[in-house]
C-alpha cells in the first residue's frame, strides 16, 4: 500500500502529461522559430550581445503579435472586448515559447566573454534548439502511442525540422 500523501506514478505521469500538452506548441514553435532567425544571423558586424537581443526581441515580438492576433481575433468573433483575464490566458499560452528561447540566447550571448566565438555561439544555439525539439518530439510520440519507438521517430522527425533549418544556415553562410 502506497502513502496517500506520495502521488502515484500515474499521478506524476498524468501532470508531465499535461505539461506536454501545454507546452508542446510553444516549445515547439519557440525553438522552430529560434532556428529560422538564427538562419537569418549572418557573419557581419553584429556582436553577439546584439544578436541575442535580436534573437531574443525578434521573439518576444512574434509572441505578442501571435497573442494579441488570437485574444483579438476571439474578441471579434464573440463580439466582446477582452480584459486582463484574457491577456493573462495569452500569457499562459506564449510562456513556453520564450523560454524555448533563452537557452539559445543565453549560448549566443555568452559568446560576448570571450569564451568561444558568436559562430560557436551559433551552432551550439542551433544544438540546443534542436535537442529541445527532439525532447518534445519523443514526448509526444510517447504520450501518443505510449511506445518508444513511435517516441523516437517522433523526436526524429521534430528535430529533423532544426538539423534542416541548420543545414540549410551553413550552406548559405
């Protein structure tokens, strides 16, 4: 007999259930997204400092153009104006994609030390960008079919959007 104050394994599997679940577009969408403006860094002046508030703004941007876009959009189609409790739902929904993004910022930035050069910034950015992805990738196959293998052609399939977009940056670059 287990101790009712320790959640059962279906318990804890139910509440990483529905975090996958939440997070699942954002996470997804975050890190895509993340991969298509590093495609878009080339090798000029900017230093790394300023390509990771690109990076980062040029994110927090499409997330609050995407939220207000739906609340708006909803606010039309119901015919009701929106407050703060659909701008806090918004909120909810676009937190996953921001943080999808700061991992791959913080990697770009921290080239500003000195510790490595903004192309090795780049590629590590693009490494964890992809690995988030084959992440949330086996995770849904997981939570799909509840089998490793679909999890794992899942995760190739999700990370094979980023080793694309990141084979595609080093052929233009």
């Amino acid at each position: 007999m287990t101790d009712p104050a320790t959640p059962s394994l279906l318990t804890k599997g139910n509440a990483w259930i529905a975090r996958i679940e939440t997070n699942a577009f954002g996470v997804i969408y975050g890190s895509v997204t993340v991969m298509a403006l590093l495609l878009a860094t080339g090798h000029g002046d900017a230093g790394a400092v300023e390509t990771a508030v690109i990076l980062f703004g040029s994110i927090f941007a499409i997330v609050l153009a995407e939220t207000f876009a739906k609340i708006s959009a909803v606010a039309v189609q119901i015919r009701q104006p929106f407050g703060w409790a659909e701008l806090r739902q918004g909120w909810v929904h676009s937190k996953p994609t921001l943080i999808a993004a700061n991992i791959p910022t913080l990697l770009v930035a921290a080239a500003a030390s000195g510790v490595y050069s903004l192309e090795t910034g780049v590629i590590l950015a693009q490494i964890s960008a992809t690995g988030l992805l084959a992440i949330y990738g086996y995770s849904i196959g997981w939570v799909i079919y509840g089998r490793t293998v679909p999890g794992v052609l899942h995760a190739m399939f999700t990370s094979g959007i980023g080793l694309a977009l990141a084979l595609v940056k080093f052929l233009v670059h």
